[in-house]
C-alpha cells in the first residue's frame, strides 16, 4: 500500500510507501541523574508497557570540572547500557530511540564516551537540545491527560536541568530548558550534606535567578492546571502523601512541611522519610529546592503528578517517525515559511535530487534516513539567503547547526548542517571530519545527488533541464547524458567542469561525457 505525504502542498509532496508496524518499541533516556528503559508493545494502535529498567547512574555527578566524566561512574554508565543493550538485542533498527540529555551535552572528550556508549547499547544515542528534551516530556506527559483539560503548565526536574512547558492538548507553545537540577544543585549548595535555613535560602534564590528571564512566560494567568513529570516530582508526591500532608500530587502547603521536616534533619544523610528510597535521599533535598523555588516563582498552588516523562515521549515522537508523522517535517515547514525560503526552487532541486538519488542509491547503500536527510537538506540548502548571497551556504549551515529545530538531535541538524554547507563551492572537509568517522564517507557521496541538482537549477527556470543520469563505481560517478545534450547547455557544461575540480580533493572522481 502506498500513502501520500509531505510538508506543504505549494511545494512538494513525497509519496512512499505505508509501513507495517512493528510489534515492539522501545525508548532510552540517559539523564543526568538516572538511566531509564522503556519497552512497549503496540496493541491496537494503543502503546502498552512491557517493561521498565531503570538505574540510578548519577552521571551528572560524574561530571569534572574540565567536562571529563570521572572514570568510575563512566565504567557504572557502561555497564547499566550494556544491561539495557541485552534486553534490546533482539529489536532492529528504527524500533529504538535513545537520547542523552544535559551531562551528556556537556560532556567533553572528543565523543569517546558516546562512542562506547553507543557500542554497549547497540543503538545509536541522540544527543538531544534542552528545548528538544522539554518538547518530548510534554509529548509524554499529555498523553496521559484529558484533552479538555485547557492550557497546561508542565515541570519536569531532571539532575541537571528543569524543563518548563507551556501546552494544550498535544501541541507545546512555548519550551524551556533551565540550568538547574537535583543533582547539579546539590553539588553546588549541599555538597557538604548540611541542610540548614541558610543553605535552603541561597538554594532557592539560586533557582529564581535562572527561573527569571524565562519567568514573564510561565504566570498563573498563562494556564489552567500545573502538572509534574519525572522521578524527583514523583518521588517528592509520594513523600507528602505518604506523610499525610497532601493527598493527591504536591500542594504549596505540603511543600512548606516537606522543607521544615527536612532542616529539622539539619543533613542530608540523617533524612528518614516516609515514602523516601535510599536511592533518591542524596539528591531529594537539591529537588525539593528545585521545585519550592518554581512554586514561589510562578505561584503554583497544587501541582499534579504524572507518571509520564520523556521516555514516553520518545516512543510517541517514534511512532510517529514509524508511521511518517514526523515532527521534522513540520519544523521544515516552518523554517521555509520563517526564512521565505523559494517554494519553486526548492521543488525543483528535490525533485532532481531523489531521481539522482534513486539512480545511486543501492550501489551506495542509502536507505530511507539517507533519502530524509537529503529531503530536508533540498529544502534548507538557500536558508541562508536571508543572511546574505555572499557565502550563503556558510550562513545556512550555522543556522541549521545552532537552531532550536524540534524534533531533530544534536547529531541530525550536524548532518544536515555539512549538506547544506557543502551543496556549493569548495568541500569543506573540516565539517566532514566532525562526524563520527563512521559515516563521513556517507555524508560526503549523499552530497552528490544536492549539488548535481542544484547545480541543474541555477537557472530557476521551469524550463527542460538536461536530462542527466549517473553510473557509480566505488567513488567514480559517471554522468551520462541523452544526445546533444552537454553541447546544448554550455553554462551546465562549464559548471560541471568545475565540479570535477571540486570533488577531486574528497576523492570523488566525477567522469563527464566526451
């Protein structure tokens, strides 16, 4: 069967083909404080969990002061990943997202951590924007609420970072990714243990000044209810509940006597609570800061809890990857219409770009992320006209890399970013040697098919171009074309002259016709 889909009808539609669903999915979230695994099966078309890991890594806590990760909570996050990694082995590629969230952002070592990581998991792990990260816990976190339920607030507290969301129903409005966590607060206030009026003051005003500049966004008047995500929020509901001082979610009140019990233990290892897991207790009392300063900031008077996060999220956004609703190309969309990207133009490269495509794309081994890829890099590659002409395909590249682009990870929009770079001019083989090296051959041949087709529009015409195919042998590319054709197009045959120049240095042999 065969359905039809694409960004925009005024520029051009995909059709491929409707898949079978498969029986299994499942999502990883390494956060900076616990490594979490969810594994669900799809019952008529609804998502039912099957299985849930989850081990408190505390990589956040790991993370030195030159952005190198200590090496025994490295080896701790390895072996909890190989762990994961056993009970997907029998799950194929595509069926599994994994995403890393702050410390793995941090984390400076020329990618050797996310390389063995990646190996222990036996999939490939996204490195995911703050902004990226609050998008899929809100995906998640809706999914489990009423869609009547208006505008909502929704928090989640991760080790390192506090994702603010402002949604209704299953759209997200405004997201924010805020430098404080339980773990990274703790460090920085209780590193000593001490729990004291003091210490419980300056924790929460340092909470407010990074809550400030986002503040004006997230009033009281801005939504109708207030729900909590993630293993802090939960862990602090079933502290007050458990201690009677709320009996459903977190109330600004319970709050209060949950932070007077916790200086009357004056240390963070003398804390002994009802509802309270070891596991959680060195981390509770940086959470509780956390979210008290929320509480005062934004004026919540209850907070519900939900038992949904990202991970959730994650295995939504990948049903929709599944079934070709994907959420990047909506932000495609958008950016075509924010940068008045030329909807013409951008049709009539795609649409050379995957005949060339399909012409090598089995002899090259592309695949369906390869033809996206080049997809979206079809539609982005003039982004940086808005810029400027001189050098636009340097501006476009800094744009796709640095944008807030929902939906795509860190890894995607640098793929994406060395497309658009490169459909143009010189290779820049700096940007190819930023990639993991496992893929730069890749990267460098799906440029091939961008640049030919671009290069066959230069003259934004809707007149009959060349008709060009290619023959691939190894890293030759041959071009062939139909009759007289090279000798009617003088410009085409010029350019293409200087692109066998251009690709020699990459080690691409571009053969034209006699």
């Amino acid at each position: 069967m065969f359905g039809v889909i694409g960004y925009d009808s005024n520029y051009f539609i995909t059709v491929m083909p409707i898949p079978t669903l498969p029986e299994t999915v499942a999502a990883v979230d390494l956060g900076s404080n616990s490594f979490h695994m969810v594994v669900a099966r799809l019952d008529q078309n609804q998502l039912v969990i099957v299985d849930r890991l989850r081990s408190s890594v505390r990589l956040g806590a790991g993370l030195n002061a030159d952005k190198s990760l200590d090496p025994v909570v490295r080896r701790g996050a390895l072996d909890c990943l190989a762990r994961f990694g056993q009970r997907l082995s029998g799950l194929p590629a595509g069926t599994v997202r994994a995403v890393g969230t702050n410390t793995m952002r941090q984390i400076q070592d020329g990618g050797d951590f996310l390389r063995a990581a990646n190996q222990a998991l036996g999939h490939e792990i996204e490195i995911i924007s703050g902004q990226e990260e609050a998008r899929l816990v809100y995906l998640g976190v809706a999914h489990g609420l009423a869609v009547s339920e208006g505008r909502r607030l929704v928090i989640d507290i991760g080790g390192g970072s506090t994702e603010l969301v402002l949604g209704e129903g299953m759209s997200s409005a405004q997201c924010d990714s805020l430098y404080m966590g339980c773990v990274s607060l703790t460090r920085w206030v209780f590193a000593d243990g001490v729990i004291n009026a003091e210490n419980m003051r300056r924790a929460m005003l340092r909470c407010a000044l990074e809550v400030r500049p986002v503040k004006r966004h997230y009033r009281q008047d801005q939504w109708r209810t207030a729900v909590g995500s993630s293993g802090t929020i939960k862990s602090i509901g079933k502290v007050v509940r458990a201690n009677g001082w709320c009996d459903e979610g977190i109330s600004a009140d319970s709050l209060a006597e949950l932070r007077r019990a916790l200086l009357e233990f004056g240390h963070i290892s003398a804390i002994d609570l009802p509802g309270l897991t070891d596991e959680r207790r060195p981390v509770f009392v940086g959470g509780v800061a956390v979210l008290s300063a929320l509480f005062d900031a934004l004026r919540i008077e209850h907070l519900h809890v939900s038992d949904a996060a990202l991970r959730e999220g994650l295995l939504y956004q990948l049903l929709g990857y599944i079934r070709h609703h994907d959420v990047r190309d909506q932000t495609v969309a958008s950016l075509i219409q924010r940068f008045s990207i030329d909807r013409g133009q951008v049709q009539r490269v795609n649409g050379t770009a995957m005949e060339l495509f399909d012409q090598i794309a089995d002899v090259w081994g592309f695949g369906q992320d390869e033809r996206k890829l080049l997809e979206w890099a079809c539609c982005l590659h003039e982004i940086g006209l808005s810029l400027s002409h001189n050098g636009f395909h340097k501006h476009g590249a800094y744009i796709v890399r640095n944008a807030d682009l929902p939906g795509f990870s860190r890894q995607q929009q640098a793929r994406l970013a060395v497309l658009v770079r490169n459909h143009r001019r010189k290779f820049n083989r700096d940007c190819f040697d930023e990639l993991p090296e496992s893929i730069r051959l890749t990267m460098q041949r799906l440029c091939i098919p961008l640049r030919l087709a671009v290069l066959l529009h230069r003259g934004r015409s809707t007149n009959t171009k060349p008709t060009l195919s290619l023959k691939i042998k190894d890293n030759q590319i041959r071009v062939v074309m139909s009759g007289n054709d090279l000798l009617n197009y003088p410009l085409t045959r010029t350019e293409l002259g200087c692109e066998v120049d251009y690709l020699a240095p990459a080690g691409l042999r571009l053969i034209l016709p006699e």
